[in-house]
C-alpha cells in the first residue's frame, strides 16, 4: 500500500447504527486530518491530530469521535448520524501541520 | 460572505483550449496560495502551491496571484480530455498567529472535450 488509503469506500448505515472509517497513512507523516466535503460545499476542516495529539476540533457534534492510536492510523468513529451527515469523509496526512496534505480517496458515508 | 469565493461550473471546453479558474478571498491574512485537483472517486491532490503575489509554471499550469486584488488564478494551456476534473482552491495565513488551517473554494467543475 502506499499514500494514504481509506476503507471502506462506500458506506451506508441507519440512523441508529455505529461504524468507524479507517484511515491509514504509508508515507511516515506525522500529522493527520479528517475532513467533509459535500455537494455543493467547500472541504469542511473537523479534526486534526499532531504527533498523535488531537490539535485541533472544528465544532464537529459529539455523534463523530475521532481516534488516533498512532502516527499511521485515524479512527471516525459515527454513531446516531443524521441524513444531512451524508458525505464524502476525506482523511489526509502530512509531515508538520504547515506542509502539503496528501489526500486519500475517501469514504462515501450515506446515512438512511 | 464566504472566505473564499470559487465559481462552481460546470465548465465545458474543447480539447486544446486554454482554462482559466479562479479565486477570490476576503482574509487579508492570506499568504499561501495552493491548487488542488480532484478527480471522480478520488481525493484531491496538490496541483500548484505559491507564497505571495506573483505566477508560477509548471508545464501546461500557471498559478497566479494578486494579493492586492485579493484574487488568484490557475490557467491550463493546451487542455486535454485528462484535465477533466474538479479543481479546488485553498490558501491559508502565514505564521503562528494565523495558523495552518486550509480554507478551501467550492471547486470548480471542469469537462475538457475530445
């Protein structure tokens, strides 16, 4: 595997469901990302983690946890999600917060 | 009003053609100016990163910016039907006091035409 990769890809879940995105990342960054990015909207910033502290929290709701256990891998967790939660789940990485963010391919998140 | 205001397209063009795309922003504080291509199903990738006013080229791509006018722009000459993308601009502030948070444009839809 190489860059950065997301599993799964497409996911559809219940309103009452739990399921967690992964994301892991092969390039020995030390700073990851998750972002949102719907139709329509720009890229919206919700966690970041440096040296696997999380720095940064956009007033993303409680029903999205993120976790990061270490430099290579991301956690979303998502439980009682709303419709208007569907979207692409981007997760990326880089070395240093203030350098070039490399992008994985994303989770397609669709909640019924 | 938005941070960063990007046309969404969608934009169609013959093969060949030259693109232009762009930016405008209201934070002054901004002071690094990047680019990103984003193609179906995928994420997006850095295509051009500028510090200041100023171009810069790379191959078929320039990247523009006027920080006086507070605008920035990406020119594709010689476009071809694998340009086809949406491309995203995103810029952010320039130290410690600004932070590394990216503000992203909408995205601009782009169709280049065999």
């Amino acid at each position: 595997e190489t860059g950065v990769t997301q599993t799964p890809r497409h996911l559809v879940m219940g309103m009452t469901n739990k399921k967690s995105l992964k994301c892991e990342q092969h390039l020995g960054h030390n700073a990851m990302y998750w972002y949102k990015q719907s139709a329509k909207k720009p890229l919206e910033l919700m966690f970041v983690y440096s040296l696997e502290e999380r720095v940064e929290n956009n007033s993303v709701p409680s029903r999205f946890s993120p976790e990061c256990p270490n430099s290579s891998h991301l956690f979303l967790h998502l439980h009682t999600l709303q419709p208007e939660d569907s979207a692409l789940y981007l997760c990326a990485s880089s070395q240093g917060t203030y350098n070039e963010q490399f992008f994985g391919p994303g989770t397609r998140l669709t909640v019924l | 009003q938005k941070e960063v205001e990007q046309d969404p397209g969608p934009l169609s063009v013959p093969e060949g053609a030259i693109v232009s795309l762009n930016c405008t922003y209201s934070n002054s504080a901004f002071q690094y100016f990047m680019w990103y291509r984003q193609y179906s199903r995928k994420g997006p990738e850095l295509l051009m990163y500028t510090y200041s006013s100023g171009n810069k080229e790379d191959g078929r791509f320039t990247a523009q910016v006027d920080k006086s006018s507070k605008y920035i722009s990406l020119f594709i000459r010689d476009s071809q039907p694998s340009d086809s993308a949406t491309y995203l601009c995103a810029m952010r502030g320039g130290g410690e006091t600004s932070g590394s948070r990216l503000t992203f444009g909408e995205g601009t839809q782009l169709t280049v035409n065999p």
